[in-house]
DNA sequence: TAACTAACCTAATCAGTCA
DNA sequence: TGACTGATTAGGTTAGTTA
C-alpha cells in the first residue's frame, strides 16, 4: 500500500540493533516449515505453536514466517495459488490467537512507553514484555496497533516519527536520542525467565488455549486421541487451565489433519511416548537473545538452542513422513482414499492412521546440560559468570 | 556483490468485550 | 449496538546471510 512507501521508504530504516536479531533457520526447520505451508498457508494458533514446539523457535517466528512465505509465493506466481485463500469465503478453520487482556495497570506501562517512543526496538519492547508479563510480540502487536490508532500521542514528536525523508533516521542524524537504540540498560533486564517465560510464543492462556481444534480432532475420541503423521506427535504436557472442564466440547468437523496434534487439553497424562517430541522447555528464543549492544555488532552470538543438532538425521526423516504421508513429496495430488476423507479443508490431508509406527526418536535434547549451564550462565543476572 | 529472506512497517479488516 | 482494541492479513521496505 501506499502506506509504506512512506514510512519505510524513506525512512525509516531501523537503526541497527533495534531490530530481532535474525533467525537463521536452518533447512531441516525450513523444508518442515514449506512442507506445511504446503497444507495450510494459514495455520492457526494451534497449529503455529505446535510447530514451534517443533522447530524449537518462536511461535510470532513461525507466524512471520508464513507472513512472508505467503508474500513471496503471491509474488512468484500471481495467480491465487489454489492453497491461497480464497477471498473472502475461506475461513482459515483454525482459531486465532485468545484475544490477550491488557489490564488498565499494563496499559499504563505501555502508554507511557509509547509516549516516549513510538517505534521501541526489540530491547525495549522486551524490557516491556518484562514488565508488564506480557509477551513480546504482543506487545510489538499492541505498539502497530496504537501507532495506527493514536497517531500523534507521542511526547517525542518528529523524532519519533519513524517516516522520515531520506536521510531520516538513518542518516545519522539524529536518530531519535535513545528511542531507536536499544538502552544499555536495558540489557540486564533483558529476562531470561520473566513472567511470561514460557516462551514468547506463550501467551498468558495459550498453553490452555486448545483452540485449534476442529482440525486436530479425531473423530470418535471424545479425547482427542493423537493420530496423525509422526511429525505432529506433539505430546504437551497439559496444564492446568487446559484440564479446565468448562473447556468447550471439540467442534464437529472431524478431521484429522496431517499433523494432528493433541490438543493440550486431552492429552492423556503426561507420557512420553516412544514417539514424543518433547518441547524443549527451556527459554527457547528469549535465552539466546542478548540485546543488542549500542553499536549493533550484533556478532557474539550466543549459544543458539539448537533443537535438534545438524547432524542428526531427523528433521529429513520427519519431512520424509511428512511428505511421503501427504502425497506431496510423490504425487502432489491426494490419492483417492485421501481425498475421500480430505473433506472440504483443501490442505488437511487426512491420515489419521500413522500412529502405528510413531516417530523415530527425535527427541534430542536441544543442549547438553553443560551447555545449558553455560547458556543460563550468560545471562545477565545469572550469578555465575559465563563460560 | 547480488539474491534471498527474516524482521519490521502501515493500512485495512476481522472479531471479542463491554458499556 | 457501537466503541474500543487485540489479532490477522496483504503488501511494501530494510537489512542480515549466504552463495
């Protein structure tokens, strides 16, 4: 749109270091990640923090992932792609995220926040996500959705205003004093485990938040019962507000996608199975984020949780499955069977049936303990001092 | 160095909540 | 029912990685 060419045309280059630092997915996570997209271009919260889960990374980076996976596919081929939705008529099926209550008290924080900075880089808005326990995108959704909707409630007036002609902040000049560069201090607050130190991707009711639902049931199991291809087996250990009974009945349309997940709310009792991926319950993301220093080196990076090590086969005998279970890797078209069950969710391949041979020992732990050790070490905070 | 792509942005819109 | 506001989308740009 239009938009745009305003504001990050001209302007508005972020200044370094105010930026995510940027993930680098590796192919393992990219090849699940497309073979997905494959299914569902629009994967719902569910599904999207499942695959999190999965690759080990961010349930928002999963969401930007398809964000700019479905751009550039629009762009190659502009003809809505049959997997596209269709304008309109094609609701996703999946539920959107829980609506997250910002209480009157977390607002406060963040007015005043936005006040002083209308852009706040990923340090700040960490810093907030720290203060107010609630997640860091959240709260960079919260700041576009105030910026659009309050467009001059800025105590920093054109400083502030990212859309800045050609030079504009960039150019040296005078990129906002402290706004765009991430505050040294900030840095030590920088939480390893803050309140919401579920991962970001976590948001206060979304580990109860079976929302994903219709799709992932199977018909018959009034308890969801895990089927599926081996790659979805997500066994999520179920919290407590998941167990809640009030918890809505699983709607009607029954049919079990691809990657099937358990819902967290009827996964039976916590059990590993042979085939479990077990989410690697550690800081994921936010552990490894150091905020970025004032001159955006942005090197040293830290130990990245690597879910799952280079070397191990896994990810390729996973998408292998994956594939090989959709039709996509052969045929691309569903066979007859499938399509019988495929129902009218052109990208749920259905096969509810994989179960009988699980998955093969994935499960890896991301980090040795040392490492892990020595991860936590690092953190600002951390009593030790890192390796 | 160019291509690719994650991260970020705006604008529009959908959808939940509440007076 | 309408206002408010969180969530999601398309589409554009910036900037870090990689071949």
């Amino acid at each position: 749109m239009a938009s745009s060419s305003s504001s990050s045309t001209s302007g508005g280059p972020i200044a370094r270091g105010s930026r995510r630092r940027r993930l680098v997915l590796k192919l393992s996570q990219k090849d699940t990640l497309q073979a997905l997209f494959q299914q569902n271009p629009y994967p719902g919260i569910a599904t999207r923090e499942r695959l999190a889960r999965e690759l080990g990374i961010a349930e928002s980076r999963v969401q930007v992932w398809f964000q700019n996976q479905r751009r550039r596919r629009l762009k190659q081929s502009r003809s809505p792609s049959a997997n596209m939705r269709q304008d309109g008529e094609g609701a996703p099926g999946e539920a959107r995220r829980k609506r997250t209550a910002i209480s009157p008290s977390q607002t406060r924080i963040l007015v005043q926040a936005f006040t002083r900075d209308r852009f706040p880089g990923i340090a700040a808005r960490e810093e907030l996500a720290r203060q107010t326990g609630i997640p860091e995108p959240r709260i960079q959704i919260w700041f576009q959705n105030r910026r659009a909707r309050h467009p001059q409630q800025s105590a920093r007036g054109p400083g502030n205003v990212r859309a800045r002609g050609p030079g504009g902040a960039s150019a040296t000049t005078a990129p906002a004093p402290e706004d765009r560069r991430a505050p040294p201090a900030v840095h030590s607050t920088s939480p390893p485990l803050g309140p919401s130190q579920t991962q970001e991707s976590m948001p206060p009711l979304a580990a109860a938040a079976p929302l994903g639902a219709p799709t992932f049931w199977v018909p018959g199991t009034a308890s969801g019962v895990c089927v599926g291809q081996p790659l979805m087996f997500f066994v999520i250990q179920p919290s407590p507000m998941a167990l809640q009974p009030s918890e809505k009945p699983p709607p009607p349309p029954q049919v079990a996608v691809p990657w099937a997940a358990c819902s967290p709310a009827d996964t039976a009792p916590w059990q590993p199975g042979p085939g479990a991926i077990l989410p690697p319950l550690q800081p994921e993301t936010h552990i490894r984020r150091r905020p970025e220093s004032p001159v955006g080196e942005g090197t040293a990076p830290l130990l990245e949780p690597q879910p799952h090590p280079p070397s191990l086969p896994r990810s390729t005998s996973l998408l292998d499955e994956l594939l090989a279970a959709t039709g996509i890797l052969e045929t691309q078209a569903p066979s007859a069977g499938d399509a019988a069950d495929a129902r009218d969710t052109p990208w749920s391949s259905p096969r509810a049936a994989a179960d009988e041979e699980g998955v093969e020992a994935i499960l890896e732990a991301p980090l040795r303990e040392e490492d892990y050790q020595a991860l936590l070490d690092m953190l600002p905070g951390s009593p030790g001092p890192r390796a």
